[in-house]
C-alpha cells in the first residue's frame, strides 16, 4: 500500500495534508468523488477549529473514532492546530501526515478485530 506522504507537495498532484490523508484513503468517505475538493481549503490552520489537515482528514474518514484519533495524535505530535504543532512541537507537515495515515491504518484494524 502507498504512504498519504506520496503525494502531498509533489507533482503531479500536489496534494495539501488533508487531501494526501484523503486520497489513500478515499474508499472511506461518504463522498469519495468529492473529498479531495472538500478538503482543499483545510491546509495551513485553515481546517475546522485550526486543526492540523491531516488530523482533519483522518477524523473525517473515521469519524466514530475522532476523539480517539484526536488524543492519539495529540500524544504522537504534541499539538492538534496547525499553530502549536508550528510554534511548540515543531513537527514538520509531512510528519503529520504519516502519523495521520498510520493513525487511520491502527484504527482500521482495531475497527476489524472488534468485529
């Protein structure tokens, strides 16, 4: 399986952070053939509440798991906004964005062994 990371910045996609979360894992959104251009304005602090994007876009894709998918990536990075991850945790975007997918892949698996 290919890493979110693949195509965030890079040509010829572009994708910002929430969208690279999105794109790998599309097949779990409600609206797969829209999520990209839903998400291309949540970037940059510019997600709900100033969220990181990538956090964003996990939290969208498992949103029965959100609070957990929240305090796990709070524990990973050291901040959930884009403003603290910048100014106190000092993790770079593409950090971000592996711990989101790699956070929505946990999260799949503990969904199927509860099964």
């Amino acid at each position: 399986m290919t890493k979110a990371t693949d195509t965030f910045r890079k040509q010829p996609w572009c994708h910002n952070c929430a969208q690279a979360v999105a794109n790998k894992w599309c097949q779990l959104y409600s609206n797969p053939q829209t999520i990209l251009t839903d998400l291309s304005m949540s970037a940059g602090g510019k997600a709900e509440g100033g969220i990181c994007g990538a956090l964003f876009a996990a939290q969208k894709a498992l949103p029965q798991y959100a609070d957990e998918l929240t305090d796990e990536f709070r524990e990973r990075v050291g901040a959930t906004t884009c403003a603290e991850i910048k100014r106190i945790a000092k993790t770079p975007c593409p950090a971000c964005v592996d711990i989101a997918d790699n956070l929505v892949d946990e999260f799949l698996k503990k969904q199927q062994s509860e099964i």
